[in-house]
C-alpha cells in the first residue's frame, strides 16, 4: 500500500494522504482518464470515446431549465434581494427549514406517499459522498467492518474507508440468483468478518442498486433489517436512485418496511439520498442523512459542519422542491424517459446478441459478457474491458472495478448522453459483436 | 441497539462549551430592536454584516450571474453536472487574483495549487488529515478560535498542543513559549507535525509581526515540520500595521523553492472578509504539490457548490467592485471597532490594542472577584443573564490569563453597539457601587469581628497570643460559625 518515497515532504504527510484507498487508480477512473483525453462529440469529434462509465442523469434537464425561466425569483432571492443577506448569513447546521421541508416532501412524493419523513430527522450533506463518509464516522470505529453487497459502487471503496479506517467486507452475490441478497451470504460475510477479528457495525446496501440497476425486493428487505437487529447492528439504505424506478410501485423502501413494523428496531436504520441522480444535479453538492436515532441525528448534524450545502443552493431548492405541481410532474416524466432510454438500450443489445441483468431502475444497466472472456477470470475481463475502451472506444465499469465475484460483468450508462449518442453507442457495439462473431466463425 | 463509535459520543465536538452555550442562550432570547428589545445582544459570533448592502446593488446589476447564464444563454446544465473537484477554473483564478489583492499583490497565487472545500472549517480538518496521523500533533498559540478544538481534533484524532501567549507581551508569539510547547508535546508522547497560527488572530484582532513570522519558520525549518497559517482575516485589516503573510516573509528571505516553501500552507474563505459564511467557500493553498493532490480528492466530502461557485467567479472578477468593497469595508470596521474601544473605554475597560478582525479582545481582569477561571466564569454568567450580552470568555479559547473576552462587534448596527456598550457601562457602574458599599460592609465587619475578637482574647489572654483574624476564628469554632453566618448574610445583602 505504501507509495515509492520520491520526496522527502511525502515522509511528512499523513498515513491517509499517502495511501492508495482513494481508489483513483482504479479500472473504474482509469476509463475516465481515456474518455477526457479522446471525448466523442457529436459533431466534432466522431470517432471519440463514449462515456458510458458516467452514472449521470442528463434525460429531464428541460424540465429544470424551463421552472427556472419561470420562476426568477428562486435564484435571485427576489426583486430587490430582500432575502439574499440572510440567506449569505446563514450558516445553521440545522440546514434551512423550508429546504429540509421541501426534501421530506420530495422523498415522501417518491415513495408514492407510501412512508413518511419528518424533515426533523433530516441532516444536510455535501452529497450522498459526504452522507456516507459521516454515517460511517458515526457508526463505527477505526478497524470496525461494515457489510457490502457486491457488486458495489467503486466510489465506497473511498468514502467508507479512506479517513474513516473502517474496512468493508463483501457480502457475495452471483448471477444464479439475479444478484440478490441472501441471509446465507449476509451470515458468511459476518462470518467472514469475525474470522478476521472485525468488528461489523452494519451493513450498507444500495436501493435501487448500483451498479445492478435494480429495486431489491421486500423479502430480501425484511431478511436484511432481520439480520441487523439479530447481529445488533445498524442498517443503512443508500436510496440515492429511488426518484429514477421506471415504475414507482416497484421500489420499496426500507422506510416502507419500517412503517409495516411500526417502526419497531427502526433506531439502527438510517437513509441516506441525494439530488445527484433524481434531479441531475451532481454539481450542486445536495445530500442527505435521514435518522430514526435521535444521538446519529444530533451528532451528524455536529459533524455536517464540515459539509455544508451552500445556502444559496438550499434557497434555490427549498422552492423547486415545494412546488408540488412541478416535483410531481417531473418524478412522472423522469421516470418515463429513463424507462424509455432502458428499453432502447436493452432492446439495442439484444440485436447485438447481448444480455443484460432484469433491471427496473438507476441510469445503467448490467451487462454480460462473460461469454465473450478469453478466460473466466479478472484478467480475462480486464483484456475485455480494454479492447472495449481502446478499439470500440466506450468507457463502461468493468464488474471488476465493482468488486463483482463473477468475471465478465459490466456497467453500462445511458442517461449521460443524447438519444444520438446511445444510438452511435449500440452500433459500434453490434459492429464489435459481428466482427468477433466473423473471428470465431473463421477460427 | 449497537452503539455508536466512540467519535460519535465523546466530547471532542466541543459543543458543550461555554462558547456555544452562550450561543444557545441566545437563541433563545435574542435581542431585536422592534420585537425584543431586552433580548440577549450576540457579541459571540465573529460575522461581517456590515457590508451585505454593498453585495446587493452588484447582485442586481449581475443578474447572470444569479440566473446561472452566461451572455445572457442559460449554462444551467453545465453547472448542474459540474462535480469536478479540480474546481471551476474561472473561480479559482479569480480567487487566487482577490487572494493576491488583499495581500498588496506582494505574494501572487497559482490556481492550480488551490484545492476548495466547502467553507475554512473543512479546509482545517482536511489539511489535518492530509498532514498528520492519529495521535499526532500540532502547536497552536493561544488564546485560539474555540471552533479548533473540534475542526482540528474530532474525526482525526489529531491532538492539540497549546504555545502559551500572555498579556506581558501583548500575546505575541516568543522562542520560549514555542519551545515549552514543543518539550509538553514530547513528553506526553506526541509526535508533532507542525504549527497552526491565525493570522490575523482570532480572538486577539491582531496581524502578527515580520519577527514573530520568522521566529516561526526558523522554528518549523529546524524541526521539519509543517506550517499553516490561517489567513481567513486577512481582508478585514482596517488600519496599520498591513498585513504581512506568511507567504510574503518567505519570499523576502528567498525561501521560494526550498523545502520549508512546501511546507506551508495557507487556509482562507471568504465567510468574514465577504460576509458569506452560508455559501461555504473555502480554500486550501499548498506549494507541495502531493499535499494538494490529496487534499482534491479529499474535497469531494466537502465540494463547494457549482452554482456559487459561478456566483462568485462573476463577483470576484469585478476587480472594480471588490476594490471598492473592500476599501469600503476596511471604513466600516475600522469606525465600528473604534466606537467599541471608545465606548468601552468609558466604562474603565481596555481592549488589547488591534488592526484587524471582526472582534475586540477585552480586558476584564479588574471586575474579577478572584484571579481565577471559576470567577472569570461568574463574570461571564452574570454578563450573559443578567447584562444579557453574549461574550466569549477567554477560558473557552484557552487563554492562560483569566479576565480576557472576546467581544464581537461587525455583526450588528451602530445602534445595537451603542444600546450594548450602554449596558456593560451600567454593569460597571453597578459593580462599582456593589464593591464600594461592598468596601463599607466590609469595613464593618472588620470592626465588628475585631471586637469580637478583642473580647474572645481577653478570654484566652493567659493561654495564647492574639493574632489575625482567621487564626483567632479558627480556635474559636463556635463563635467563628455564628460570625460566618452573620457574614455570609450581610454579604449576600450586599
């Protein structure tokens, strides 16, 4: 782990800043290396490499864009700026009230009104990256482990471990059962866990799941709070992609489960989302903390003083989000489109003689190509995953880069990008799958 | 229920100081000229309002820059999905030319060597992380900005070693103080990795001087250890001396490019020198290029958002405007802090003297009962309840002097100031009268135990010899008990 020691300085900085667990020299930011050097553009530059490696939501921004020609007034506080010196004052972390009210409603809007969220238990973020980081302080302790299904998000590898010491342990999936969560592989990573003299604290899962791009299911749901309450650990529920279910009634929440149990154990679950995916606002730095533990609530307020949310950006949002004619329009049109850009893409592989995972959510979808491997293995699919990026020129996350068991698993994105755009996508890859289907026919 | 980490349930937050529980009083009885005129008047919170008309007029003039436009053509989904933590480039330039500015352009800034985060508080904990290991430590002159304890030390595990600074020197910086720090590091074990300053200071309202800079870079060049210097007031010095960074000493002695270059670090924000703590704009500036590489990725717990990032790129090119502003804000604070001093003066109390800051740092040493924190902590109580005027007390920014309080004065009209000055004279006044019938009384129960004391002797005059007061109580139980008594009564009349 410890780096070549070029510079003196570098013996004087800290343990964390020389260490590799930022994870940026993984597969997964390498691809985005290739992309920023050679970028496809559709009109410029042809032949560039498509990011596909990118989970952003670019599908609904007309609907943004159109509520704030609009509506002036929410960024600029107003004729006259009445507003603006309290608002460039206000520095609470109790966040803005009008904004966490806002939030609760959006959330609840999500969930089809299916769970409730009072806006007391809301701690604002810099981020759903923040949120994680924070929880993880709070929950556990240097050299503790936290629970993992994999595939995971590669960006966990850094916020769960990196200044925090906390380790993660691989909660297993495989493809025999879709990828799903099993009470057996929750007790082997426990197990697992023990083996190595660690301490579990929880376990985080991702629902709807990245990088799979589907809802987990409400048996799983209740198996894994049933776990946690007989391991006397905490629970929690990472829903940053719960606004971008194809199909609201296909995403439970953990809070729904919660609900159904009268909120009995509810004090070890804690929420964690985010405007990034749902709204396509990843720049604006909006996440949150939802609690039913009062001290994690108190005490990651304290702590959210290192991650604040621009108060500038809470006004603009706290009246977005309170415009209930405008959220329920966008949540029903979202969602449509996303749905639309999945079948088209699923439809795309298909042509192309590939399979992709059953999926219903998120902004990617989880591809095999297993068949395609040299062999089954890491290397098989990092040979794979390289003759993608370089000959076919797409950047997609290699299953690998997720901390997938079963080779050949890859994360494609196609709410990043113009219909156009997935189109030329789908078309190199059919041109790849004919040439190696030509190549194997001649062998 | 499992528990919590034991993050989550020390006290390292430091929320249950005197510092924030002055906050919280005044919650709940703030003071409002309309609304709650007898409310508690928050001279605790070191914020610039006195400035925020001037931002007004340029917001309405700058509607762009507001409605996320650029020409006049919304750039609303370019900044909507900007999350690159390298930072808007046209902001950080334009940071790094305001940062060059109100240093007199002696020292000029790279951009690239510019990591934001959101708000100073972040840039703090993050250069800790980036420089030391749990355990580890760093010297801090006190008295210190309380919020440290908590920036510095919460999640890193860093810990905090103070260089004692008294009122004998005006609490500058000497070699003693710094090397007495150092030898306290070494032997509760502590591994120092560097030096932490606030410059200008927080709580004294001073710029700290060339020869004090470089005792301080002698002193970390020799242990080879790092320097930051937190520079987040350095635009609210309103009168001479000007404000000399650390930055600019280093080029004066042609330290550029030598090692101890790289191993200074400056932090600022524009929370006090612009009035914006709420849009949590923070900068770490680093000529180590490893330290800023760490410290990027590292921001992405705490990236500033896209949309003021814009705002203020918008803002901060306006060279025109921010001269201005800044000419005009050094004005206000300087008539401000003048008007605290003067008033305060009349009431017979001194402030250390100061060129800078949003604060006074106030001597009260004659109004304590005793040379002691627990009286200083009765001064402060009384000033909060009963004077109903929330102040810093030295001890919660680890003074080594009781008496000290830091008494903020850019966060309110001249109005408030003067109805808050009025107040600490009455309380003066007050104590004067209560001390001087206090005198009286106590005068009194000289003669009156004296007496006592006289006959008492006259009893014992064959066994012992007479003496004081306390020695004579002290044989003679009964009595001293029923004279206590009489004297805890005519002092509570008092």
């Amino acid at each position: 782990m410890a780096i070549e020691i070029e510079k003196p300085s570098s013996v004087r900085l800290s343990k964390v800043a020389i260490s590799k667990t930022h994870g940026e020299d993984s597969p997964y930011f390498a691809g985005w290396k290739a992309y920023d050097e050679n970028p496809y553009d559709e009109i410029h530059n042809q032949s560039g490499v498509i990011q596909m490696g990118l989970a952003e939501n670019q599908v609904s921004f007309d609907l943004l864009e159109k509520y704030l020609e609009e509506h002036h007034e929410v960024s600029s506080w107003g004729k006259g700026a009445p507003g603006f010196r309290e608002n460039a004052l206000f520095q609470d972390y109790h966040g803005l009230k009008s904004f966490r009210q806002a939030m609760a409603n959006f959330m609840e809007q999500i969930r089809g009104g299916k769970a409730k969220f009072d806006p007391d238990r809301i701690v604002l973020t810099a981020g759903a990256t923040a949120a994680n980081e924070l929880l993880t302080f709070i929950l556990a302790d240097p050299g503790d482990a936290l629970l993992v299904p994999t595939p995971y998000y590669p960006g966990f590898d850094r916020d769960l471990r990196w200044r925090t010491g906390v380790k993660i342990v691989p909660i297993h999936c495989n493809s025999s059962n879709n990828f799903q969560i099993t009470p057996e592989a929750l007790e082997a990573a426990y197990q697992s866990a023990e083996s190595m003299d660690l301490k579990v604290r929880g376990v985080l899962i991702t629902n709807p799941s990245n990088p799979l791009g589907s809802t987990i299911q409400s048996s799983v749901l209740n198996d894994i709070l049933d776990f946690a309450v007989h391991k006397n650990i905490h629970l929690v529920s990472d829903e940053i992609y719960s606004g971008s279910t194809f199909s609201p009634s296909e995403f439970v929440s953990i809070a729904e489960i919660l609900r159904n149990r009268n909120y009995k154990d509810a004090e070890r679950v804690h929420i964690v989302y985010s405007l990034s995916k749902d709204l396509g606002l990843p720049g604006f730095r909006v996440g949150t903390i939802y609690s039913y533990n009062d001290d994690v609530v108190t005490t990651a307020r304290r702590m959210s003083s290192f991650t604040l949310i621009s108060s500038q950006t809470q006004h603009l949002l706290a009246c977005m989000l309170s415009n209930h004619e405008f959220t329920q329009n966008y949540i029903k049109t979202n969602r449509e489109r996303l749905n639309k850009r999945y079948d088209m893409i699923i439809q795309g592989l298909k042509k192309a003689g590939i399979e992709c995972l059953k999926g219903n959510a998120g902004l990617f979808c989880w591809m095999n190509l297993s068949p395609l491997l040299n062999e089954p293995t890491r290397q098989g699919e990092l040979e794979l995953w390289n003759i993608i990026l370089n000959q076919v020129k797409l950047n997609i996350s290699p299953g690998s880069s997720c901390h997938c068991s079963e080779p050949g698993w890859f994360r494609v994105c196609f709410a990043n990008m113009s219909e156009q755009t997935l189109r030329v996508a789908l078309q190199r890859i059919h041109k790849f799958m004919e040439q190696r289907k030509v190549c194997s026919v001649n062998q | 229920m499992g528990l919590l980490s034991r993050k989550a349930t020390c006290n390292t937050h430091g929320q249950d100081s005197s510092y924030f529980l002055g906050w919280q009083e005044y919650k709940k009885n703030p003071y409002n000229e309309v609304n709650n005129p007898n409310g508690i008047i928050q001279m605790g919170l070191a914020e610039n309002q006195l400035c925020l008309d001037l931002l007004e007029p340029w917001l309405m003039k700058n509607p762009d820059a507001l409605g996320l436009k650029r020409d006049g053509i919304s750039i609303f989904k370019e900044l909507a999905l900007f999350q690159d933590y390298n930072g808007f480039p046209a902001f950080k330039r334009a940071l790094v030319d305001f940062m060059g500015e109100i240093r007199g352009n002696k020292v000029s800034f790279d951009p690239n060597h510019v990591v934001l985060t959101a708000g100073a508080t972040s840039a703090n904990e993050t250069l800790m992380f980036c420089l030391a290991d749990q355990g580890d430590a760093f010297l801090l002159p006190t008295p210190y900005y309380p919020g440290f304890d908590r920036d510095l030390r919460w999640r890193t595990g860093v810990e905090i070693v103070p260089i004692h600074c008294t009122s004998s020197n005006g609490f500058k910086v000497t070699l003693p103080a710094i090397e007495q720090a150092h030898r306290q590091a070494q032997k509760r074990k502590l591994r120092v990795k560097g030096v932490l300053i606030t410059n200008p200071s927080n709580p004294l309202g001073t710029t700290m001087a060339r020869d004090e800079l470089d005792l301080l870079i002698n002193f970390i060049e020799d242990k080879q250890i790092h320097l930051i210097s937190d520079e987040i007031y350095a635009g609210t010095v309103f009168t001479s001396p000007s404000f000399v960074s650390v930055m600019e000493v280093l080029k004066d002695r042609n330290l550029d490019q030598t090692q101890v270059w790289e191993r200074v670090h400056i932090v600022y924000s524009l929370s006090k020198d612009l009035g914006l703590p709420g849009f949590r704009v923070g900068a770490i500036y680093s000529n180590d290029p490893v330290v800023v590489s760490a410290a990027i990725k590292m921001s992405s717990f705490g990236l500033v958002s896209s949309q003021t990032q814009y705002l203020l790129s918008a803002m901060l090119f306006d060279k025109k405007f921010t001269k201005e502003y800044m000419s005009e804000n050094h004005k206000r604070l300087q008539k401000q802090q003048k008007d605290l001093v003067s008033g305060l003066e009349k009431a017979g109390i001194r402030c250390l003297d100061s060129n800078a800051g949003l604060f006074c740092w106030v001597d009260m040493r004659h109004l304590l009962k005793s040379n002691t924190f627990e009286a200083e902590m009765e001064l402060w109580q009384k000033i909060v309840y009963h004077v109903k005027i929330n102040i810093s007390p030295g001890s919660s920014c680890h003074c080594i002097e009781p008496g000290w309080f830091r008494v903020c004065f850019a966060n309110m009209l001249e109005s408030t100031l003067k109805l808050a000055i009025q107040r600490l004279k009455s309380f003066v006044s007050s104590i004067a009268m209560k001390s001087q019938s206090h005198q009286e009384l106590k005068s009194l129960r000289r003669k009156a135990r004296n007496n006592w004391v006289s006959r008492l002797s006259l009893q014992s005059f064959y066994d012992r010899e007479q003496d004081t007061t306390t020695e004579v109580s002290f044989s003679y139980r009964p009595h001293f008990m029923s004279l206590s008594n009489i004297a805890a009564t005519l002092d509570a009349a008092a």
